[in-house]
C-alpha cells in the first residue's frame, strides 16, 4: 500500500506499464500462433505474410521492453528455421 504521494504515482505508473506489456506480449504470442499455423499449413502467400508480422511483433515487443532482446532473438530465428525447413522441404504447388 502506498503511504506517500511519490509512493501512489509510482504504483499507478507501474499499473500501467504492466498493463501495456500484457498487451504487447498477448499481440505477440498471437502474432507467432498465426505464423506457425500458416506455416504448418504450408500455404506460401500465407507463410510470408505472417512471418512478417510475427518477426515485426517480435521485435517491437523487445524494443518497448515487454520481451528480453534475446528472447525476441531466439524466438526469431526458431521461427526462421522452422520455416525453411517446414515450407522449402516441400515441393511447391
């Protein structure tokens, strides 16, 4: 419980910013659902579109500091190589 004026902003600021991050993170694990479903369906037009925005989600996330830097990283590049190999192993249509 806050006892000071500067004690109660500080805990209305904190409020906030988790509020902010839970957003964030929710949009990015949404983000990279979409890009793994489309690429386990193997629909090409599908793939780079979600990619795109999953990787864009991702980075953005890390940039507010909703996510670790090497979190954002990680998740990133497994996505990538997922992706080759999901998609690029498969004859094209």
């Amino acid at each position: 419980m806050a006892n000071t004026r500067k004690s109660t902003k500080r805990a209305k600021q904190a409020n906030r910013r988790q509020e902010r991050n839970t957003i964030v993170r929710s949009a990015t694990r949404k983000a990279l659902k979409a890009a793994l479903d489309a690429i386990k369906a193997k629909d090409t037009a599908k793939v780079q579109e979600a990619y795109k925005a999953a990787v864009k989600a991702l980075s953005k996330a890390a940039s507010k500091g909703a996510i670790p830097q090497g979190r954002a990283a990680r998740k990133v590049s497994r996505l990538t190589q997922f992706m080759k190999k999901t998609v690029t192993a498969t004859p094209s249509k």
